[in-house]
C-alpha cells in the first residue's frame, strides 16, 4: 500500500483484505502446493494462468503474509480504475501494479513500471497470456510482456502457478460463485538464462502447461 494512504484508508483496507481472503477460503477452501520451489522471501515474478476476473486473488490469498504484504497484481488501469469502489480495492487494497491496456501511453511503459515495482522490493503476479482464457485451449499463447520485463531484469526468478477450478467457481457472466475445491500449484523457478524471446516463452510456457497435467 502507498506509504501515503491516510490512516482511515489504511484501516479499510485492510479489514476489506482479510474479508476477501476469508470470502476467497469459504467457496473455494482453496490449498497451495509448492514444488520445487519455496515461500521465501525473495522477489518474484508469480506468471499463472487466467480465467476469471478471481484468479490472483487466489495466489494473494494462498501466499504466507510475510510475502503477501508484499506482492502486488499487475492489472489493466482501464478496469481497476473504473469507479471509486475498483479504484479502492485496486490500489488500495491489492496495490496494483495498475498498466494501460489502450495502447496510448509509451510502449516501453508497462515494463518499466513492473521493473520499478521489483527494484522497490514488491514481487508480482502476472497473467502472460494478456487475457482471460474463455477458449477450449488449456493456455492462449504468451505475450511478449514476459520476455521484455525478464531482459528488464535477468536475475529475477519467474514462478509458474497453475490455478485450478476456478473457472467452474465463478463461470463468466454468472454472479454467485459456485464452492468447488481450488488448487494453486507452484512450480521451479524459470530465468532468462540468455535465451532469445521465442525459446523463453516457450519454456515458461511449457512449465505452466506441465504444472497443468501435474494437477489432479
């Protein structure tokens, strides 16, 4: 949260937290399953899969609070920034990272303001395939946004996380969710190890479609 943020402010925001995190555990008694790889504290991409508008509440909510209080989503300022009540839960609550989707700002600027969010100490969750997946297709290609912010920095770990069922908790256009047990699934770490742009997103890729298969 901005060291800024007025006490008032500060409080809501963070009883709103815990009530999400409690609402998040009720429907979907959701469980974290780390492989090869550990909670620390060390600063991360966390890179998952993305199917409803709920998925990096889960990964907050999984995370132990020595690491949640200090990752931040990466999302589109066009939809957190849409009223006052987004606006709250998206700064506020969650501390976006909060990137324009229009196309009308610099290209080089949503890679630089992940870049900044990881030299200021945050680690970030990251949706590489740019959108919700409503298709047949386990995972939509990656954008390029993965490749670019690993060049950014290169010595920054990249954590694969596969969310599952949450598709079927939440379908799109339904309003009240459906309780069904859900898994976050972490997998080894990935770097850029000096790889060009296609052999990069294609192992990051690959490790989340693995992390897929690997989940009951």
């Amino acid at each position: 949260m901005p060291s800024d943020t007025p006490l008032l402010t500060h409080v809501a925001a963070r009883i709103s937290a815990s009530l999400i995190e409690l609402f998040a555990r009720l429907i979907t008694a959701v469980r974290a399953d780390w492989r090869d790889v550990e909670p620390v504290a060390a600063h991360r991409v966390y890179y998952a899969n993305h199917a409803s508008n709920g998925d990096f509440v889960l990964i907050w909510a999984v995370l132990p609070r020595r690491l949640r209080d200090r990752v931040r989503p990466v999302a589109g300022s066009d939809y957190w920034l849409a009223n006052r009540f987004k606006t709250f839960i998206g700064r506020h609550v969650f501390n976006a990272v909060l990137i324009d989707r229009t196309g009308s700002g610099p290209k080089e600027a949503p890679v630089e303001q992940m870049a900044a969010a990881l030299d200021d100490g945050s680690s970030l969750i990251l949706f590489p395939e740019g959108t919700r997946n409503l298709t047949d297709q386990t995972l939509l290609p990656f954008k390029t946004g993965l490749y670019h912010l690993a060049c950014a920095r290169p010595d920054i770990d990249f954590v694969p996380v596969w969310i599952e069922n949450l598709n079927r908790v939440m379908p799109k256009g339904e309003i009240v969710p459906v309780p069904l047990l859900c898994t976050v699934t972490f997998g080894a770490p990935q770097r850029l190890d000096g790889a060009d742009k296609d052999t990069f997103l294609e192992r990051t890729r690959n490790a989340l479609l693995d992390l897929s298969r690997d989940t009951p």
